[in-house]
C-alpha cells in the first residue's frame, strides 16, 4: 500500500520516486529498500516541493491568478508560506483551487465579483482528464487550510 496522506477530504498526499523514467509510489517495501524512514521521506519531499515552487509561473488577470508548475502545482497546498506571499501580492486573503496537479486558480477572497469569475472557470475545466483533482474551493486561516462554502462567498 502506497503512503498517503488526507491533506483535505478530497485530497490525498502520495509520495513517489522519480528515477529518470518513470515515477514509483513509495511503500515501506521501498523505503526499506532504499533505507529511508518515513521522516526521511517527509523531509525530502517537502525539500523537493519548496525548490520547485519557487520556479512557478504566475498567470495573472484582474480577477483570477493561475499558478502553474508542473508536476506540483496542486503541493503549494504544503506550504502556507507560499500561499500568504500570493495574499501580499493580491492585497488580501484568497480563495484557492486545486483543479489540476499543473495548475491551481485563486482570487481574492473579498471580491466576490473575481469570486464569480473563479466559480465560472472552475466550471469550464473539464474534470475528467486523470490529473485534475477538486473543484472545491480553499483558504488558509493562519497556517490551516479550510474549505469554503459557497454561501460563504455569497454573504
């Protein structure tokens, strides 16, 4: 069984090796195979993760942001950092999500005209392709992630 972990109810943490040609979920037969722990395995992908962030791409219009990166787009759930840096540069809290692991879409969280917008583009992306992940909607409360309610946009 593959490790894994619920980061929300409808995303799930997977780890994998990348060996040049293909990647491999990682069990405990092969973290003892290559003789990692699982504190070995959290470390280094958290390391592995943050180095690839910061060579994201933002593409950005008035009311949505799109961040692509990929492979990992969708990991910049792991790190509030990232995510309080993309606030400062919109001005205030965000609504995120994680569509794809290629890209994720945010807008600011008290503009509820981009809020629309986002909700619009959310629903054009056909979810059926085997990378996309949530169409729900997420922000951080300090370094927790919450999901958003619709009415909570709406009110």
């Amino acid at each position: 069984m593959p490790f894994c972990k619920a980061i929300t109810p409808d995303l799930l943490l997977t780890f994998a090796i990348n060996d040049g040609q293909d990647f491999t979920s990682l069990n405990p037969i092969l973290l003892a195979k290559y003789n990692i722990s699982e504190e070995q395995m959290w470390d280094r992908g958290l390391d592995t993760g943050f180095a690839a962030i910061q060579n994201s791409q933002v593409i950005a219009s008035e009311a949505v942001w799109e961040i692509r990166l990929d492979e990992m787009a969708a990991c910049t759930i792991l790190y509030p950092s990232f995510w309080h840096g993309v606030e400062q540069q919109m001005g205030g809290p965000v609504v995120i999500n994680f569509a794809h692991k290629n890209f994720v879409l945010c807008a600011r969280k008290n503009n509820s005209e981009h809020l629309r917008t986002l909700i619009n583009v959310i629903n054009e992306i056909g979810f059926e392709d085997t990378h996309s992940l949530s169409s729900e909607l997420y922000t951080f409360e300090g370094d927790e992630i919450q999901r958003v309610e619709l009415r909570q946009i709406d009110s």
